[in-house]
C-alpha cells in the first residue's frame, strides 16, 4: 500500500495537472518561474547538483556565471513543467507553429524508407512537446519507453498523460520493451527514446565533456538488430511559446567490428551529438541527477 509521501506526491502531481491547465498561459508560465527561483534560491541538492553539471558543460564559467545559468536552468526545468501540464489541453495545431526542427527532412525521408526510426533525445528543453510535434504535426505515432516511478499511481498518470498525446508507453523494467521496440521497428514504426542517461548496470562508457559517462546502450542495438535508422535530436527553448530543434544525420552501423565494438561507437556518436546541442544551449539541459561516472556514489556490494 502506498505511504504517506507517496500519496502526498501523486496529490501534487495530480494537482498540477488538474489546476496548471486552467490556468492562462502567462500565468502558468509565471507560476513557473516563481517555483523555479524559490528552488534556486533555497540551493537544495538537486540545485547544487545542476550547478555541477553545468560547470563540466562550461568549464570556463566563473562562480557568477554558473549561479546564472543554474538559475535559468531552473526556470527553463519548471517551463517544462508547466508546458507539460498543460499539453494535453492545447490545440494541436500549434505544434506546427510554436515548434521549429531543423533538418525534419531528414526524419521523413528515415520514416518513408520503410526501415523504421530510433530517434534519440537528451534531456533537453520539452522532449514531451516534441513528441507531442511529431504526433501532431508529422502526423506519425510512436513507442516510447518510461522509468517506473513511485508511487505506482504517479507510473500511470505519466502514462495516461503521454498515451492521451498519441504515444504508446512501455515501461523500462525487464526484457520485454526491447522485443516490442524491435518489432515496431521492423513494421517499419517510430521508436523515441530520452537517452543522456542509464537507468540501468548495462549501459555503454562514453566520452561526454571530457570525462566518462555511461548511456543507455538500447539505441544502438536496436538500429543494428532491427536495420533501422538511428537519429540523434537535440532541442532548446526559445522566447516563450516556441521551441527549435535539430534533427542529426544518422549514425551509421560501423561495417566492422564485434557487437560490442559497434554499439560502443555508435553510442559514442550519439553522445557526440547530445553534447553539441547542450553546448548550445546549456540552460535547457535538465539534468538534476549525476552523470559522470566519478560523480556516483559507490553502489554497495
């Protein structure tokens, strides 16, 4: 049976949803900001540990500069918010128009090949309202992949939410999602995928800002299993309503090499490109949580 704080959580993220909607535009997004610069100000870990991450992004920012960014780090995590509770009451056709990715040719031209798509998102300004673009203005629905969150009730709001935008929703626990994802692949589906940080002990090393981390290796097998096109996606926000893109050209399956050496690579490219849009853009990058594997704390034994 679920506990105090896990009721107190669901209420509040049941609150948001229920409340955060109704409210106009300006003031949602108002509301956010205020949130956001309450939390910043009150410096808790997740604030110190974004600071953190922001000073690997942008090794030559002084004390002053990290402070800002944080800060608008903040903001730009609690818009996410905001936007999120209110997507499923926006009008679908402004998914056209608030939202501008670069390069989109290049994820129809994958998607009309008929060999499927894995397209791979870092945490990157609203990866819900880019789904929620590519639903509603590409015209396509796609699988997706959510961490089980507690309590289980919390799971399947986020659930219902996402499903209520057009995608299907796997949960990441077991073997099963990737069977599924395979065959969505060869039907010649859309597979998207947040992938800038492992949730799980089987993930790929890489080099990301100059120190290792460890990604999911899903990504990359898929496309080699299943022969799908793997597209890294990279997003930021702009003055408010709108949010730009970039779709990445396709990272290839190296021609040699053993199994692990190709999704090493691969995932390795991947990287490559999440690490140039939050260069970009380092502000929009929500990652509250460590990363880097000299950040973790030693997991018992």
């Amino acid at each position: 049976m679920p506990g105090a704080k896990d009721k107190l959580v669901d209420g509040l993220y049941g609150l948001g949803w229920a409340g955060v909607k109704k409210l106009p535009e300006p003031a949602a997004a108002a509301l956010g900001r205020k949130i956001a610069d309450v939390a910043w100000k009150r410096r808790g870990k997740s604030v110190q540990r974004l600071e953190s991450n922001l000073a690997r992004v942008v090794p030559d920012a002084g004390p002053e500069r990290l402070r800002a960014l944080s800060q608008a780090g903040m903001r730009s995590y609690m818009r996410y918010w905001m936007e999120s509770f209110r997507l499923p009451a926006m009008d679908p056709g402004r998914f056209g128009t608030d939202v501008s990715i670069k390069d989109e040719h290049i994820l129809r031209e994958a998607l009309a090949s008929g060999r499927g798509v894995v397209v791979a998102l870092p945490h990157l300004a609203n990866w819900d309202l880019a789904g929620a673009w590519v639903t509603g203005h590409v015209g396509v629905p796609f699988t997706t992949v959510a961490e089980r969150l507690k309590p289980e009730s919390l799971y399947d709001r986020f659930v219902a939410y996402r499903e209520s935008l057009g995608m299907e929703v796997l949960p990441h626990s077991g073997g099963a999602a990737f069977g599924t994802l395979a065959r969505r692949l060869r039907a010649g589906g859309l597979i998207c995928l947040v992938a800038d940080r492992d949730l799980s002990s089987s993930g790929v090393e890489v080099d990301f800002f100059g120190a290792t981390a460890r990604m999911p290796a899903g990504p990359a097998l898929l496309a080699q299993q299943t022969g799908a096109a793997l597209l890294p996606v990279t997003l930021h926000y702009g003055e408010a309503p709108k949010m730009y893109g970039r779709i990445h050209p396709a990272v290839d399956v190296p021609p040699a090499g053993t199994r692990a050496e190709k999704t090493a690579a691969m995932t390795q490219a991947v990287a490559d490109a999440f690490a140039s849009g939050i260069a970009e853009h380092p502000e929009d990058w929500h990652m509250l949580q460590r990363l880097w594997l000299d950040d973790l704390e030693e997991r018992p034994k």
